[in-house]
C-alpha cells in the first residue's frame, strides 16, 4: 500500500486520506451520539449510567444524573444498582450449574424439587418450563393459563419458584449460594440485597402520569423475588458477567448451548417488532444479520430500569443502568432502545 500512495497524485492521496477520516469518524461517532441522546429532556431525562465494551475494553461510559436525587448526588459508574430481571440469567446459571452436578433435571416435573406444592400442575410443569416461561403458572393456588410448554407467559413467579429448587437442592439459602458466585467469579460489587448492605444501592425515582414523583429508598421487592427481580451489580460486573457466561467461564459448552437455544419466542419493545427467541432468562435475537443476546427490567415499585445485551460475534457488551422508572410504560426503555440503535449502526459490531 505505501508504494502504491507514494506515486498517486497529491489530490488523490489527500482525496483517499479524508475518505479514510470520515469513515473512521463515522464509525466511532456513537460516542458523541449518545452523549447527545442522553442529555435530551424531549422524550423524557435519562438518569443512569451506561457502559459499552468490546474485549474487555472500554469503549464507552458514562454516569449520567444523581445517586439521590434530593442530595443532588452525582452518579459514579461504580454505583451499585438493582437490575431487576437480569438476575433471571443469573438465577437459571445457578439452575444449570446443579444441572451439571446432576442434583437437577431439566424436563423433570418441579413436585419432585417443591413437594410442598399442591396444584396438579407441580406434576407436569417442568424445571426448563420455568426457566423459558412456558409453565402458564399464573398463581400457586390457581390453574395453569394454558396447557404446561405451548405458550409463552413471563412472570416472576417461574423464576421464584428456581430460587427455592436452588435451595432445597444445596441446602443453602439462595442468598448464600449466589453470593458465593459472585465471589468465586470476583464481581465483587454485585450482591443479594438485605438489611446490611441496601444503604449501598443508589436511590431509585418513579414518574407518575401526573408529573409527580416518589423517592424509594432501599429495598421494597420481597425477597422471595429477589431472584427473579432484585439482585444488585453495576454496569463493570455486569460486563464481567457477560465475558464469564458467554465465553465458556460459567458452564460447559452443551449447558451453555441449551440456554441459549429457544423453543418459544416473544415479542419486546427493546429488541424490536419481531418476535425473538427465550432460552433460560436470556432473549436470543438471531433474526438479524448481528446475533445478540440480552434482557430487560423493570420494577416501578422499586424505580430502576435495566437493559443488559451481548453480541458474541465481537465480544461486545452494552449496559444501561437507571434508577427510575415511568408509570408510561412506552417510554420506558426509550433511551436504552435509542443506545443500542445508534451502536447497531456505528460499526462497532462489524468484525
């Protein structure tokens, strides 16, 4: 190439350096875009903080508003956040390391984990049936929606159930044995949330219709649903977290295919109009020419929104983390759908 350059003519080098400029900027130009995005009040403000890297570098971050909003207290990227139901990802590894130890079956009906359970349907819901949302469980005391595995129907209530399958197959709380997984795969800011250590979680913020807001302060999600809805990390763990599971750290090859294998599929504002894939706790978009993985949560009673997503094609992790929630559901996940539009287009998932 430099041989070739050294006999072009000046205007044509310098038409062919400028070419290689704006294609470059182009490519690099989501930073600035999402610097701009979420300073923008049209929609609605952004309050969080935002991480994207890609082999394990940073390639964007950002801590974005206040940790307590009535202090006025600026945000850091390692504040500590609830991330709603992307503890389910992190509840059905739990799941699927006991899978791998033999001491759980995935297609055996969950009566034979939870005895305890009265409803007929202990006896033909199966433990992967909770893992993908297709147990049409609706309530413990009522019958299923639908017949056991032919619909698709998320609901905590799949994932709680895991939590106390984890317990009663390690004889260990659920607390103690997914602290122990983060300990083990040193994401040292991330935790199950009590008494003790909630005065580190940042405040959260619910909007009402009205334009009124409510300040919430530590934990109100019950802790039988913390495992579906309530563990806490940041957006660092969260990366880490990403590179562990999708990189063979967390469960062997076949285990890990089986999670992100799906039999159902179901539709998601984030990820677009299409209907995509649900393995276990995790969405699986293959429609699309960049495969991605992900997931999302709410929890306007505890007021923090969470969009986690992973494309293994470049190793590259986007994360947006905010503490606060809108009672106007359609715009929710304004600005994590805006993000992850705006790196879709950069050029940074191209290999």
């Amino acid at each position: 190439m430099k041989n070739k350059l050294r006999f072009l003519p000046i205007s044509l080098l310098l038409f062919f350096v400028s070419n290689q400029t704006i294609l470059a900027q182009a490519k690099n130009n989501y930073s600035t875009r999402i610097d701009s995005l979420i300073q923008t009040t049209s929609v609605r403000p952004f309050n969080g903080n935002v991480l994207i890297t890609q082999n394990g570098k940073t390639k964007y971050s950002k801590a974005y508003g206040y940790s307590d909003y009535a202090k006025k207290t600026p945000l850091k990227l390692s504040d500590h956040f609830v991330i709603l139901s992307n503890s389910k990802q992190i509840t059905a590894v739990l799941i699927l390391q006991e899978v791998e130890k033999g001491k759980i079956v995935l297609n055996t009906p969950i009566k034979k984990y939870l005895p305890n359970l009265k409803q007929p349907w202990a006896s033909t819901v199966t433990v992967e049936n909770l893992l993908n949302h297709t147990s049409g469980i609706v309530d413990l005391e009522k019958p299923t929606a639908f017949p056991v595995g032919t619909q698709f129907k998320y609901t905590d209530l799949n994932y709680i159930l895991l939590g106390q399958i984890i317990e009663r197959v390690t004889n260990k709380t659920y607390e103690a044995v997914v602290n122990e997984l983060f300990k083990v795969n040193k994401m040292k800011d991330s935790f199950f949330p009590n008494a003790t250590n909630q005065k580190k979680i940042v405040n959260g913020r619910e909007y009402f219709k009205n334009n009124t807001t409510k300040e919430i302060q530590g934990i109100v999600v019950p802790k039988e649903r913390i495992p579906a809805a309530g563990l806490v990390s940041t957006v660092k763990d969260l990366a880490l977290w990403n590179s562990l599971l999708h990189n063979g750290k967390l469960l062997n090859e076949a285990t890990y295919s089986r999670m992100t294998t799906y039999s159902i599929t179901n539709q998601h504002p984030v990820f677009g109009d299409t209907a995509i894939g649900y393995g276990y706790g995790i969405r699986v978009n293959d429609k699309t020419k960049i495969k991605e993985f992900g997931h999302t949560g709410i929890v306007p009673d505890q007021g923090f929104t969470s969009v986690n997503l992973y494309y293994p094609e470049t190793k590259t992790s986007i994360i947006v983390l905010e503490n606060q929630t809108f009672e106007n559901f359609d715009i929710t996940y304004y600005f994590e759908a805006k993000i992850r539009e705006i790196v879709l287009k950069s050029g940074l998932l191209k290999k």
